[in-house]
C-alpha cells in the first residue's frame, strides 16, 4: 500500500449533529489524494448504523492508503484477533493496539495474525495527554521494545511531547528497527504541523484541526507543504 508521499493521517472523529457516514465520505472525496491514510475509532463507530456503512468508508478511502481502525486494543491476544476480523473483511488494513499488554499471548498473537493478512500492527507507546508522561513515558523503552519484539509496522508517540518522539526514535535506532512513528496531536491539542515530523516523527494524525474547518482540502494542502520544508531541511 503507498501513502502517496503524504506524511497526513487524518482522525475521521465526526462532531455532534452531523449524519456520520455522509460527513465521513465528503472529508474523504475532498482529501483522498492528499494524504497517508485515515483513522477511525470509537467516535466514529459508535454513531454508525451498521457494517455496511463501515465497509463503505473503507472503499471510498480507496486501494494505496493505511485504513486504520483505532480502537486501542488491549486484550488476550484470541479476543483481539477475533476483534479485528470483521475490520480485515470489511477492508482496513492497519490496526491499533496498546504496547503495554505484553507480548506473549497478547501482542505476538495479534501481530501474527494481521501479518498472515496483510495487515499491519501500530502500537501505542505514549500519548498526547498529560496523564500519560505519570504512566506510559515512565516505561518508555520497555515499551518500544515490546512493540519492536512484536514485529510492529508502527508506534504511536505523542507530538504534545516532542521529547518523547525523539527518544523513541534514538530507542527504534539503538534497536535497529525500521517502525515508524505516528504522532497524534497536532493542531487542537496544541502541536503545531510539522513539529512532530521535526522531532523525527514519520506521521501526523490531524483530526479536529482538519476535519472542524470549513475546508479541510485547503488545510490538508498547507500541512502538506509545511512537511515538505521539514523533510527537505532533514534531506
Ligand atoms: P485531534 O487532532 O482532533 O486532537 O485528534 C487526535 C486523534 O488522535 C484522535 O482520534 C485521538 O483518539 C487520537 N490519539 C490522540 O489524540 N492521542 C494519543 O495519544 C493517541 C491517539 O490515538
């Protein structure tokens, strides 16, 4: 699957009073050629009336983008591969689990499956609240290791904390991995674009800051091209 250059993941997380799958489908059309992939969770599902929609989503995203269902997984490996099936089915290519379960019979089995697939795994090492500097950055490395152990595409780590991104990337270095990083955010959550990237993130998750203006195209096209001034100052 190509990313189509783009360095954006857009989080499809729908505001109040909208009928979902429409919106979710107008910021697709609008967006698709311009970006890595999209992401939907919870917020989404929740709103949803049934699979069919879900599988309408993932077409409309089309063939070369990461389609990724974030639903945090953090389970016994058996129940998370049976969660993530219908996801595969329907046709999303990229799933979220937590690092901090562990990898025997918990992210091993996961991995292992979507490999099988053709799927990809990205866990979750830190995050962009504050809570998470008390819990998760406190056993950071362990955690990048379990997420490298497990053979994952990817790690989540949290542009709110540019410091973070940078460790893990000198850990993923040290550990001679290629994962790469994703970070959430940016823009409501008070990253500014290309700030991850700067501190050696590979992706941005953007979700209100795009998805809550009155032209998400137009933002993409500016994220877009204040990545490309990053990118090309690290060639
Ligand atoms: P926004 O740009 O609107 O703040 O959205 C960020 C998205 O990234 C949300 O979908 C959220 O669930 C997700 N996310 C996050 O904000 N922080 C994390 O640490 C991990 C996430 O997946």
């Amino acid at each position: 699957m190509s990313t189509q250059g783009s360095r954006v993941i857009i989080a499809l997380d729908p505001p109040d009073n909208v009928d979902v799958a429409r919106w979710c489908l107008e910021i697709i059309g609008s967006t698709r050629p311009l970006v890595a992939g999209y992401k939907i969770g919870l917020p989404l599902m929740a709103r949803i009336e049934s699979t069919r929609v879900l599988k309408e989503i993932a077409e409309a995203m089309g063939g070369s983008v990461l389609k990724i269902v974030d639903l945090k997984l953090a389970d016994i490996g058996d129940i998370m591969v049976s969660t993530v099936k219908p996801f595969i089915d329907m046709g999303f290519n990229v799933f979220i689990a937590h690092a901090f379960i562990g990898l025997e019979d918990g992210l091993d089995k996961l991995s292992r499956f979507l490999h099988g697939k053709g799927a990809r795994l990205v866990a979750v090492v830190s995050m962009s609240h504050k809570g998470a500097s008390r819990t998760m950055d406190k056993m950071l490395r362990e955690l990048v290791e379990i997420a490298v152990e497990a053979g994952s595409w990817g790690v989540v780590a949290p542009a709110t904390r540019p410091r973070v991104v940078r460790e893990v990337r000198r850990i993923l270095e040290e550990l001679s991995s290629r994962a790469r990083i994703l970070s959430p955010g940016i823009g409501a959550q008070g990253a500014p674009p290309g700030s991850a990237l700067e501190a050696g993130a590979d992706y941005e998750i953007v979700g209100r800051l795009v998805t809550r203006s009155s032209d998400p195209r137009g933002v993409v096209e500016e994220i877009n091209s204040i990545h490309k001034r990053v990118l090309s100052k690290h060639d």
